[in-house]
C-alpha cells in the first residue's frame, strides 16, 4: 500500500462488504474506475503480434513485469529479451523504471495474462547465422572464461561459443588459456538451441586425416579386389573338373 498511498492522505473508496455484527467494512479504490481487462477493445489493442512501449515495474530471475497501462501488466520471459546475448538475470538488461518496447506474444483475457517479448521485434538473427558458421568453417574467437568443462569464446556479430577441454589443445600441445584470440572450427551448430560448438584442436589435427583415410581406402579397395578375385578363381577352375569328369562319363559310356 506504501507505493500507492501514505498515511494522513484522503482518498475516495467504495464499500464492498458490511457487516454490522462485526463492525467490519471492507472498501475498495480500483472499483472507481472501470476494469482495463473488461474493455471491448482489449483484443484489438493488445492483438497477438502489436507493438506496444510499456515502463519496467518489477524485476524476477525469470523475467520481468512491464505496465502498459494502468491496470495492465504483462510478463516478459528473461528468454525473450535477446536473441544472441545469454541473459540469466532480467538485471542484466534492464533496471525498473527502464522503458521498453515489446511485442505482444500471448493474450489470455480470461486469466488477466499477457505474455510481451522484445526480441521478436527485430528478425531472428540465427536463421542468416546459419550460413555464417556452417559446420566445418573457421573463425577468429577470444577465449572469455574456462572451467572444467571447456571456455566460452567470443565470436563475431557479438554471439559466444563453447569449446571443450580436448579442444582447446594447441599444437605444441598447451593449452588455450583466457583473453587469447586464436582460430577456432565449428563443430556443432543448432540454430534451434542457439548453441555453436568450436574446436582449436581441428584447426591442426584434422588435416592430417584425409589422407590417412584416402591411404586406408586404397587398402581397402586392394583387399577388397584381391577378395574378389579369389573367388572367382575357384569357381573357374570348379568348373573345368565338372567339365573333365562329364566328358570321362560320356566317354566311358561310350
């Protein structure tokens, strides 16, 4: 009640329940005024897809409330704030008071909710990052931080990668540590999870492997000739005994 009024203030209320036995009566302030929720025109204000600039009222791990008008409040999910940045705290984008421009993702006017995203105001980036760092291509990245499980790396366009430890082998065989700007390959890329993986390691290390592929491939492709003409010896000469011994048989006969 403090954010709304202060003792000593005089305000207008309607009573809402009496009761004389108790000496009880309950009031109300908003019943003043008529419900945003009611209005004929909440539908088409607030259509699925339109873009609204509402003031940042408070703050959640998982998101953030934003009041587009008095008496309407919709939630912005701590995913829904950007599409490269990795945002875990609403904090680390916005502050309260901040205002900020959505678009309105879900009404449901039976249960007062109303679900508002601003990164769905630009075009998703990662369907043109798809081309960008297709498996197979290389890029220049700094390493930001490690830990037992690998580093995070800076790549272009301000998007962050992920190696593993095994990958983050250099060729004189240390390993990459944090702030070192070297060439990485995409391993992995997943436009749905927005997650690329890099190898330093393959920078080096799969070059050497067409060839012992191509060698192994000969091998194979000798044994398999090789193979292959065995049995096609033996069925020969199975055949010239089954011809020899016919024509004794059509000689002895004879």
């Amino acid at each position: 009640p403090a954010d709304f009024v202060k003792v000593g203030d005089e305000i207008e209320a309607v009573v809402l329940t009496l009761d004389k036995d108790e000496r009880k009566m309950s009031l109300g302030i908003k019943q003043l005024t008529e419900d945003p929720w009611t209005k004929n025109d909440m539908g088409t204000k607030y259509a699925v897809g339109s873009k609204h600039t509402g003031v940042v009222r408070n703050l959640t791990n998982f998101g953030l409330f934003l009041e587009l008008e008095e008496g309407i409040d919709g939630l912005v999910h701590v995913s829904d704030l950007s599409w490269t940045k990795k945002i875990k705290h609403p904090s680390e984008f916005v502050k309260v008071g901040d205002e900020l421009a959505v678009a309105v993702l879900e009404l449901d006017v039976d249960n007062r909710r109303l679900a508002l995203g601003h990164k769905q105001l630009e075009e998703n980036p990662w369907d043109t990052f798809e081309s960008v760092f297709p498996i197979g291509s290389e890029h220049k990245c700094t390493v930001v931080s490690k830990n037992d499980k690998g580093a995070v790396l800076e790549l272009p366009y301000g998007l962050e990668g992920f190696a593993t430890v095994k990958n983050l082998e250099k060729e004189d065989g240390s390993q990459v540590e944090v702030g070192e700007a070297l060439d990485f390959k995409v391993t992995e890329f997943s436009k749905d999870d927005k997650r690329i993986v890099l190898s330093h390691t393959a920078m080096f290390r799969e070059e050497a492997k067409p060839a012992k592929k191509e060698a192994k491939k000969k091998s194979d492709s000798g044994s398999a000739s090789t193979s292959s003409s065995a049995p096609a010896e033996k069925s020969t000469l199975g055949d010239l005994d089954a011809l020899t011994q016919l024509k004794e048989q059509m000689e002895g006969k004879k």
